[in-house]
C-alpha cells in the first residue's frame, strides 16, 4: 500500500464546467487518489457532471453544487467557500479550473492557510495557435491537470486504464445483448458548440454506408427534446439503428453500452472522453477545433481522428467561434463515404487481431508505422 510523503490531508480538488472537461479530470484524478491513500480528496464540481463518477476510490469524495441557485455570485460562493472549509477542513486545493469562481474560493482557502495550486491555462501558446503565429501545440490537458497536483507535492502517476479495472463491467437493462459476429458503433454526432458538430445530413450518408454491413449496429448517442427528434427519423429508416436519446438512461447505461461497443464515432465532445474513461477508441472528427488544441481523449490517438489539412484550421479552441467563411468548410469537405471507410477498416482490425479498445488504437499506429518503414 503506498503511503503519502506529504502533510496534506484534506485537498480540494475544482472543475465547474462542461461536462467533458469534467470527465478529463478521472484518468488525472482516480491515479493520484490510489497513489496518495492517506489524503482526502473532495471533487467539487457541478451537479450533472458529478453523477459520472463510478467506481470512485474509496478517498474520493465528491461534492455538487448548483452554481445558479445557492451559490450564485461572490456572496454565494463566499459561503460555499466557508462551508467547504468547516465540512472537511482544507489544507489544499487543487485548482482544475482557474477562472473567477473557483478564484473566489481560492482566495478563501488560502486566507484560511491552505496551500494552491492553479490550472495553466496556457493563454499564450492557445492565442498564438489559433492566430497561426506559431504551430506550437498546447500542452495536453490531462498533463496539465496532473501538473497542478504535482505542483503541491503528489505523486501524479499516468496508469489509469478504465473506470472498472479489476472490477466486472456494469450492466444495463435498457442496453441489449451482443451477440457474437456483431460490430456496434456508438456515434455521437452532437457537441456543445453546433460549429464543431459535421452535419447530420451528412452522418446519415455515414451511417447509411454503415448499414450495408448486416452485422453492423448504430446507437445514436444524444440527449434533450431537440437531439431526439434530429435522431428519431434516422433510427427509423435503417436497420439496425437505435437511438439512445429516445431513453432515458444514466451515466451508468452509457458506460454499459460502450464497454460492448467496438468503435466510438464522435465530434470533440464529452462522449469522446466518456469513451476513454471506458477504453473505448474514439474516432473523432474535428473541424474548426484540432487536436493541437489539447484535449484529445485520454489514451486516444490522432492517427484515428478525422479531419482537414487546411490554413484555417484551427482557428478556435473551443469551437465556439463562428465560420469567417461561413459555411463551415473544414466539416462539410469531408466525405461521408471516406469516414465510413475509415471506421469500417478500424472495426473490422478489431475483429481480426481479437483486440479492442484504446490500446488497440495504439496497435493500428504501430502497424501503420511498420507499413510504412517497408514500402
């Protein structure tokens, strides 16, 4: 059992925003907290994101809050901070955020004597790429998460495999069985900003291509009034499509779904990071955004991604940006037909070598990598 070599005891630990930068947190979150067994951990972050933490160490605790509702403003979170200091006696915080709120908070717990240590935001290196002055990537995310946890003494391992290690995968009865010879695709076409989402006209020709393969199985992953009606005309028109936005379902029906899943399709998006956290390959299909923006799904590699070699690109990090062309060029010049090429060649090595997951992802790259040495 490892042992902690530092004084902290009860660590604070933010991340209030969306919900896939919440889900970046685990693969830093879950080693530091087996690696430091004699320190308390408290996740303090937003109500819907805090339900996706399974499997938690038993030194984990988190804690939600509704930022709209008690702890609105500095009066709000000023109390927050007090009460969060007299529940579990902070000595340290860990600051995965680093924008006004949690700079409220960091400001508290540092008057009441407890040490800080900040997110880098990397503003420099993330306004020069986007400006194509310097084509410097930002330092991936899930680095500079488990750098904060470093700064304050920590040991910061980077094994963190899935969220069920050792453990049985869970179930779901809303999620069917598998049976042997099928392939299932999980595809998110969906994103937070609508400018990074490639166009839903255009993933039904992807997934009608994938549909000609009688063994092939689509879930539709969305979630919300507007995103079940977008899918419900697609789940109906071909076989072997289901829509997961027409149930509701937990987290827990998710991680179920995609443990069986052969291949995540995804836009950058929270899914493609809830693929990680279940050692599912993600093949994420990028636009006005770029993996050089830094958050590439833990254990994802770019050889999978897909996206456009173009002067414009990237020209957001958070895709948040509007098109100054207008019509959204890095997406919709990718062909329906070369996506469901690509996904089809990566299922089917799945199939052949018998192997799946992220770490199959890093197989496909090594065996690229040979193709190319012996042509």
């Amino acid at each position: 059992m490892a042992e902690n070599k530092i004084q902290f005891r009860n660590v604070l630990v933010m991340r209030l925003s969306v919900l896939g930068n919440v889900a970046m947190t685990i693969p830093v979150l879950y080693p530091v907290c087996k690696a430091n067994p004699d320190t308390r951990f408290i996740m303090l972050t937003k109500m819907w994101p805090a339900s996706m933490f399974h499997d938690r160490p038993a030194n984990l605790k988190v804690v939600d809050f509704d930022v709209n509702e008690n702890h609105h403003g500095l009066v709000g979170l000023l109390k927050l901070s007090a009460r969060l200091h007299k529940l579990y006696d902070i000595d340290a915080v860990a600051d995965l955020h680093n924008l006004s709120g949690t700079k409220i908070i960091d400001a508290y717990m540092k008057f009441k004597g407890a040490q800080v240590a900040k997110f880098d935001r990397e503003k420099p290196k993330r306004k020069a790429l986007v400006t194509h002055k310097s084509d410097e990537p930002v330092t991936p995310i899930h680095d500079r998460y488990r750098n904060v946890f470093k700064e304050l003494g920590f040991e910061a391992p980077d094994n963190f495999t899935h969220l069920y290690d050792g453990r049985d995968w869970p179930d779901s009865p809303i999620v069917p069985e598998k049976e042997e010879g099928q392939r299932w695709i999980a595809i998110s076409p969906f994103s937070s900003h609508r400018n990074k989402a490639y166009p839903l006209e255009l993933m039904e020709k992807v997934i009608a291509e994938l549909t000609k393969h009688e063994n092939y199985w689509v879930f539709l992953m969305g979630g919300g009034k507007a995103e079940k009606i977008a899918l419900r005309p697609i789940a109906r028109k071909y076989k072997n499509v289901i829509s997961m936005a027409e149930v509701k379902h937990k987290f827990i029906d998710e991680y179920a779904l995609f443990a069986k899943c052969d291949l995540m399709l995804t836009m950058e998006s929270a899914n493609m990071h809830l693929a990680s956290l279940v050692d599912l390959q993600a093949m994420t299909i990028w636009g006005p955004t770029s993996p050089a923006c830094g958050y590439l799904g833990y254990n994802q590699i770019v050889e999978d991604d897909i996206q456009l070699d173009m002067d414009c690109r990237p020209c957001s990090i958070t895709g948040d940006k509007t098109c100054k062309y207008g019509d959204y060029r890095c997406l919709k010049n990718i062909s329906p037909e070369y996506i469901a090429q690509h996904v089809v060649e990566a299922v089917e090595f799945n199939a052949k070598n018998k192997t799946k997951g992220t770490k199959l992802a890093m197989a496909r790259k090594a065996q690229q990598e040979a193709q190319k040495k012996s042509e």
